[in-house]
C-alpha cells in the first residue's frame, strides 16, 4: 500500500490528519510518495497511468487498485481502523456527519480554493485566473465564518459533541484562509476562534 | 418524517431516484412538500427555521432533527433500507464509490451547474452572475463528458459492475447540460452515449 501526497497541499492535509487521529505513521505504517508543485511529478506519465486525473492524494492497494479523493481515502481507513469513529456511526450519526463534512466543503473549503487559486499570485500561469470569481468566493467565505460562528454557539465540534472528519476539513479550510488569503477568524467571532484554537491544539493538527 | 424539494431541482432529482431505487414511494411511505422558484418559501423563515442555509433537499426526522445536503440524506436511507447497496459496502467498495461520486460531483455536476448559474438569462437578477467562470465550467465539462467516455469503455456503470450513487450523480449532471446548457452527449462518445441510455431507460429516471 502507498499514499501518494502532494507538499503543502491543501486537501492531502485532510487526510494526514485523519490518518494521525487514526494513529496511522506516515512513512512507518503506511509508505508514502510525495510530489511537489516545482517538479509536477503528480502531471507525469507514471503517475497519470495511476490516476488519469493528476489529483492527490491517492492511495493505491497492494494489488494496484487506486483510490483518489481525499474523502474516499479517509472512508477506506474509517472501514478499516474503526476507533475512533470520524465519519459517524448509525444512519443518523453517519448523515450528520455527512451534512457537516460537505457544509464545510461547499460552504468553506472550496470558497477558499477558489479565493486562493483565482487571485494569488502562486497560481499565475499555472492556472486560468478569473479574479471575479476569486473575489464572490472571499466573500462567501466571509460571511460563512459568521455563519459559522453562530453554528458553534451551543456544541464543541462542528458536527456535535465529538471531533469527526467535519472539523478536519474546516480546520484545514480555515488554516488556508489564514496562510494564503489572509483571512484569520476575526477576533469578534469568539465560537469559531474557540472551537478554531481547540482544533489547532490537538497532537493532529500539524500532521 | 418529511422530505423538503425543490420542483425541477438539480439535487432534489438525485434524492428523488435515489429514493425510488430503494422503492420509498414519495407522498406515500415519505411526505413530501415542495417549494418553487416563483413563491421561494426554502427562502422565507419557517423554512430557514429548519435549515439556515435555505438549501434543499432536507430531510426533517420526527424528533425535528434536520438532514440537508442531498449525499447526507442519501447515506440516511442507504443505512435504513439496507437494499439494494447504491453507496458500496466494505473498505473498498465504499471508497470506490465515494470516489466516483466525488468525482461525477467535481467534474461533471458542480461544473454543470455553474455553467448554467452564470450563463443562463433564467438566473438573472437571482444570482450574481460571472460569465467567464461560467464558459470556463462549460469548456471543463465538455472535456470531462471525453474523459468519462473513455472510462465507460470497459464497465457497465461509473463504478463498476452495478449501479450506484455515482451513477445518480453523473444521469442528473448530464439531463442538466441537456436540457439547460444544449450540450447533450455527442454523438461520437458511444461508450458514455451506451450509458447514459441505460440508466436513462431505469423505472427510476424520471422519479
């Protein structure tokens, strides 16, 4: 088995964490490839016959079966390592959960993609840049922070009373919000900068 | 229980068949209320009251619970009414099909409903519209109707032997880029046009 990484990528991130609250070692128990933006390894023939469309991560199976999506990695692992539990149990747990992780994509995460890949610099020439739509994104993330915040009133994690793959893709969104748009939590948005800074705390974050 | 819809919604369609493979009769075992366009009643209080974020499909349990995001209420029922299996089972055949999923969402639903978002006069004065994301998203599924074509070369379904979700994901995207973007699937892609008439010709496609 080998998972296939990409430097300082954004969504490889998400399952570096999951696989460390899993208590999965990188390089230890599971072999691992990464690819950088410099050398686009993940664009080259080798890895194209792997996964034809250039995305990480991936896992590939000891029998050559390749599995792309970050989230489709991380629910192979939640099958196989069953504690703890970061995608739900039972049709309600597994549906708040399911609610939870993609609100935190469509609503964060890929806002803050889109703001990152259509007005920073990075992308020039790497990426077709439309700054307009760079711009509706920032400010979808914005206003989804305070929408957050308000979610956070009443409950630690951002799908209930325990940390699940939901709070990884937010932190993860969040921490890029941070770094490459220079949009922290405002300090006036005390739940999501609580739950924010208790996220950051754990063993995980840095993984 | 009840089902909240959205008449002729994108997502509401993937609940719609989701449901009628797993042989619930809506109006009959799930009551049903659906919104419009015109009246926009999924943007009024009550509604909002339930689901903040004013989207649809939602679920509503009978303890007053709310599940919205269309793949969220899909796991529900795929959890309660364990056949047929539409989301896989096991480690991997989960993954394999929340990879597909993922993938029918990225590349061929989210492009197709941008590129009808931020091209179509239907949308004017509703949304704030950016022409050139939505031709970029219109040129990204035309590549990526070529892509799947080639994938569909060797198997029945999106991912693999049986129908799924996946399936669900991609039938919608592409009754969508028919009827609302003109691009139907050209005539030279046989494997992708085998496909799509298959699932086309299901009990369940006009659910």
């Amino acid at each position: 088995m080998k998972l296939y990484l990409l430097k300082n990528g954004v969504n490889p991130r998400r399952v570096r964490i999951f696989l460390a609250e899993k208590k999965v070692r990188l390089g230890e128990d599971l072999p691992v490839e990464e690819f950088d933006m410099e050398s686009m390894g993940h664009k080259k023939p080798d890895y194209l016959a792997k996964n034809p469309l250039g995305t990480l991560p991936a896992l590939e199976l000891d029998d050559g079966t390749v599995i792309s999506e970050s989230v489709a990695i991380c629910r192979y692992f939640e099958e196989m390592i069953t504690e703890p539990v970061l995608m739900g149990r039972g049709a309600l747990g597994a549906a708040t959960v399911e609610m939870w992780n993609r609100r935190m994509e469509l609503e964060l995460l890929l806002p803050t993609i889109d703001a990152f890949v259509h007005t920073h610099p990075f992308w020039v020439g790497k990426r077709p840049q439309i700054a307009g739509w760079g711009e509706a994104r920032r400010g979808q993330l914005v206003a989804r922070m305070t929408w957050l915040d308000g979610e956070l009133k009443d409950r630690p994690f951002i799908a209930g009373d325990t940390y699940s793959i939901a709070d990884i893709t937010a932190q993860v969104a969040l921490l890029t919000a941070r770094g490459a748009l220079k949009l922290p939590v405002p300090d006036d948005h005390a739940n999501l900068a609580r739950w924010y800074a208790a996220v950051s705390a754990r063993p995980t974050a840095r993984a």
